[in-house]
C-alpha cells in the first residue's frame, strides 16, 4: 500500500502556480482570476414586536411633555432677546442722554447770543452747526410764549396775574426745554399769568350796574 501511494505522488508531482502579473511568453498583463464572492448570508427575519395601548399612552404622553419643554423653552428664548434689545436700546439713550445734557448750557449761550444779535461770524458757523448735530441725534428744543402752561414740561419760575389771558399761559420763556422723543431732557422755565379775578369781579360789577 505505501509503494503506490509513493507512486501516485511522483506520478502527479507538486502543483506549481504561476501568479506572475507579467506573462513571460507574451510580455503582456494577465488579468487576475476573479475570486467567487461569499454566499449572502441569509436574512434572518425580524419577529414583529407588539406594543400595547398602555405603552402607546405613555410614549405619547413624553412626546406632548417634550413638546411642551420645547415649546417653553423657545419662548423663553424670544423673551430673553427682546429684554437684551430693550436693554440695548436703553443703554444707548441714556448714554446719548448724558452727552447731550452736557452740550445744554452750551446751546443756551447760543441762544442767549442770536437773541441779543451776538451770533456773527465764525461763532455763528460753529453754533449752528452744532445746533444742526444736536438735531440730527433727536434733540429737539420746546417752549413758546403765548402756549398753555402744562406742568408735565413746565417749570414755572414767576407768577403773575392777567386779564389778558383766560387760562394759565406760559408769557416770557426765561429758558427753554429739551426733549428726546418722549423724553424730557429739560423742562422749559418760564413765567406764567394766570386770568386776574378781580377783572372777573370788575366786570360783573359793571353789568349789574347798567342794569
């Protein structure tokens, strides 16, 4: 038995491959033998999984919770923006509020000067150009003889009575007022009369007299 197993195996000889990429007969590039591709495994089928009413109630009742958590926290969020725009919008008047009150007496001395004809030349330039700045920023100058005395932007400096008016008017502006938008930087200081009672009195006198 061993003999022709020997023989059988000289008979064959070993098995030589040849995995040159270069053929040496031909000089030219073989073509690599394609391997098999492995067997698909087979697809293992998922057993459906049953969920219960129960289950469903409760996975509901997380996503409305979640929901309402996001819901809360956006509006947080709109809230929080619109409080930093205030806040800006704040610091930014107060600032240019405080630069402006600075410049006031120096706009009065301006006005102080047009109304006595002081306002020539040069200083005349500079203080329009000024008053033309102030302007641009908001500032806006407020307070006219002859208008109702209003107490929310007057500052009554002098009183006096007058048959003349019939309600208490503002009749000399001894300095005038500032305001940004609705903001009262300062109020007009003025002198006020008000309707003289005794010429109420005088005049009753008078009629009952004709009659």
């Amino acid at each position: 038995m061993t003999e022709r197993r020997n023989d059988a195996a000289a008979s064959t000889g070993p098995v030589i491959r040849d995995n040159r990429r270069i053929d040496p007969a031909t000089g030219e590039v073989r073509e690599p033998a394609s391997t098999p591709a492995p067997p698909a495994a087979a697809e293992e089928e998922t057993p459906p999984v049953a969920v219960d009413d129960a289950e469903i109630g409760k996975l509901k009742a997380r996503l409305d919770e979640r929901t309402g958590d996001l819901q809360r926290l956006q509006a947080e969020y709109a809230n929080y923006r619109k409080r930093v725009e205030r806040d800006r919008v704040a610091v930014r008047e107060q600032a240019l509020a405080n630069v402006l009150t600075e410049l006031l007496p120096i706009l009065d001395d301006i006005g102080r000067a047009r109304e006595h004809d002081e306002l020539s030349g040069g200083f005349k330039s500079v203080g329009e150009a000024l008053e033309a700045s102030v302007g641009k920023l908001g500032l806006v100058r407020f307070g006219e003889k002859g208008e109702p005395f209003d107490p929310t932007v007057h500052e009554a400096l002098m009183h006096s009575y007058s048959a003349d008016v019939t309600e208490p008017t503002c009749v000399d502006i001894l300095q005038p007022g500032y305001r940004i938008g609705d903001r009262i930087m300062r109020a007009a200081r003025v002198a006020v009369a008000e309707p003289d009672p005794e010429a109420g009195e005088d005049s009753e006198t008078g009629a009952e007299s004709e009659k």
